[in-house]
C-alpha cells in the first residue's frame, strides 16, 4: 500500500532537514559535539537545524551565531540541542518562529534581544537557566511559556514586550523568594508601577511549583481576565484570600481591590483547599473550576459571588462550609460529584436563582428530586 501524499510528505520531511546545511557552518567541540552557526551574514527564510553532524550530536547554537540575519523560521531537529548561547539570534527582526526541543537546559543572555517579530516562545520542562534580557524587546511575542525548573527570572526578561497575552510562570516575580510582582520581569523596579505589565495580558497561568505568592504579586496587573492558580491567595494555608494577590490586608478587600477585568479563576489539581472566606465578595467573577483534590470549602468561601451561575464541586470534596455559596444570586445549578461530601449549615441561604442541585445516586448523604436536595431519606430540603 503506497499513499501518495504520504510519500511527498516524507519526501519533504527530508528536504527541511537536510536542506539549510550549506547555509550553517558546524564548530567541534572536545571532539565530542558540535556547536552550529550560520556560515555567513546572508542566510534567509527557513533554517533547519540538524540533531547530527558527521555522526556527532550538535549541542549548542553558538554565540552570536545568527545574529542581525533576516531568517525568519528555525526549526531545532528534537534529539540533543542542550544550549542556545550568547545573542543566538540577536536582532534577527524577521524571525516569527523556533521550536525549542525537549533537550534544551539553557538559553543565554539576549538570545532572542529585539526579535520583533517572534510571536511565540513555550519553553519545555527541560529549560533550568534563562539568562538577562532574553526576550527583551520581542514586540509581537504573544504567548510566553517558563517552566518549572526555571529558578531566576532577569529583569529584563520581557521588557518592552507589549503584545503578550498569555503567560506561565513558574512563580511571580524574579525567583520563588525575590522581586515577587509580575512586573519585575517585565522591567519594573518597583510592585506599584503599571505601565510595565501590559494591558494585552488577558491570561496568567502560575505552575503548581509554586508554594507562594506576594501580597502584592498583581498589584499592577489589573486587565487580566483568567488566572490559573495552584492556590487561592498567598499560599495553600497562610493569607487565604483572592485579594491578597492584589494588596488586599483581609478577606474583605476581595470586594474593592480585585480587578473588574477578572472574569475566570482555575484551580489546578494541587490545591487541596479553599479556605474561610477566600472569594467572599468576589462579585465580578463569573467562573471558577476546582480541581480534583481539593477536599474541604470553607465559611463564606463564595459569599456574595453574585455573578457566577454554576458550579462544579469535584468528587474530593468531603466538607462544604457554612454559608459556603450563601448569597450568590445569580446561580442558577450546583452539581456535587462526591458521595462522601458533607454541607455545612445554611450552605445556600440567599441564593435565590438556585433552582438545580445535583449529587450522585449513591450519595452517602443527600438525594435529589426535581433539582432539588435533600437528606438521604428525603425528609428534609438542603436548602
């Protein structure tokens, strides 16, 4: 059997990967690997970067190996690319795209500096070392990915990157301890400054890495509309409210210092809580998904979450708090997962759109008919 667009189709697979090595020029290194470079000034368009040369491994983009080219593609063959050096691609203005293999551990300082047409760079789980300036002045860069094994982020990071929209970090700031607002790497000196964060931002995505987060870590980041979070506030035990992240000095804050722009909260599967109070007040927020280990919901934890209209409790929940959805007028249903999960009193009072409740057949506690919920031998409502 012979499928004709399949034989093009590797018949150019080897093309790309073979064809730019007449435009690269190949340094060995202690006789054990290469390092690659462009062979001149006037390399353009696609580059092809293989993962062997002359039957050794090429582990390394040398320093200032494609700097001020107007290439405007990289594709790095997956296999042994462990270092992109030095300014790599410094001012390589037409670049729009690289992959970045799943071998790579570091990039050295400004790689990728005023590379203004670069719209995208996702880091693999392997990168363990970004150096100053990387990205700086990467105008078009629209998605940005770090990974967790990324221990310091430079100042200058980001700097005079307008575009992006969305952002994953490792932690808030410039390591997991320093500089923790989101402004650092993105330039700023100081947590209060606005104009570094940019208003394109609409996604920020912390990794489950991260064991805190500064009081005032988004202080200047007031259009995000999506945060995915591995805890609400400043840990998973200690300052356990949403505007904490914002400046906030309690629970009470939520209401006046979390941004209207905020529309949507994740909860990734290592949060294992959600504390007293910890969206209370919350009232521009019109989603958050749980994840799938949180075992207890605490006090008022979604007190007066006036715009949310459902809710999905995981199947870990084993105690709902008192008041724990109270007051939420624009919820509409409610479907608990778990059969061992327990309310505590008055869990819905206020909410007065609920008109459906759902909990499993084998619930260990309750039982619902017509949306509504009741105690397992349907004596008593639930709300």
């Amino acid at each position: 059997f012979s499928n004709p667009a399949f034989t093009q189709q590797k018949k150019s697979c080897v093309l790309d990967a073979t064809g730019s090595l007449e435009k690269l020029s190949f340094t060995l290194v202690n006789n054990e690997y290469y390092k690659v470079s462009a062979k001149n000034s006037s390399i353009t368009g696609l580059v092809n970067i293989p993962a062997k040369y002359k039957g050794l491994p090429v582990k390394e983009i040398a320093s200032s190996g494609f700097d001020f080219t107007d290439i405007t593609e990289v594709y790095i063959k997956p296999g042994y690319m462990e270092k992109i050096n030095y300014a790599a691609f410094y001012m390589c203005s037409d670049l729009i795209k690289i992959n970045f293999p799943d071998t790579l551990t570091t990039l050295g300082d400004l790689v990728f500096y005023d590379d203004t047409s670069l719209t995208e760079a996702i880091l693999p789980e392997s990168v363990t070392s970004l150096g100053y300036s990387v990205f700086s002045g990467c105008s078009s860069l629209k998605n940005v990915v770090f990974g967790s094994q990324i221990t310091d982020i430079d100042n200058d990071t980001l700097y005079h990157c307008k575009a992006v929209e969305s952002l994953t970090v490792p932690f808030i700031g410039g390591t997991a301890t320093a500089n923790q607002y989101l402004g650092y790497i993105f330039g700023s000196n100081d947590y209060r400054y606005t104009s570094y964060v940019p208003t394109t931002l609409k996604t920020l995505t912390v990794l489950d890495s991260c064991t805190s987060i500064s009081q005032q870590a988004l202080y200047a980041a007031t259009n995000i509309e999506e945060l995915h979070l591995p805890f609400v506030g400043g840990s998973l035990n200690e300052n356990t409210f949403l505007s904490y992240l914002y400046g906030g000095e309690t629970f009470e804050d939520n209401e006046t210092k979390v941004p209207s722009a905020l529309k949507k909260v994740v909860l990734s599967d290592s949060c294992t809580q959600i504390g007293d109070n910890a969206f209370d007040g919350c009232e521009t927020i019109e989603e958050v998904s749980l994840g799938d280990n949180i075992t207890s919901i605490g006090y008022r934890a979604f007190h007066n979450c006036v715009s949310i209209e459902s809710l999905v409790i995981p199947e870990s929940v084993l105690t709902i708090g008192n008041s724990a959805f109270g007051e939420m007028t624009s919820l509409v249903s409610v479907n608990i997962l778990g059969k061992s999960t327990t309310l505590g009193l008055s869990v819905f009072a206020g909410s007065t759109s609920l008109v459906s409740i759902k909990c499993p057949d084998d619930s260990l506690n309750y039982s619902t008919t017509n949306g509504v919920l009741y105690n397992k031998n349907t004596t008593r409502s639930m709300c």
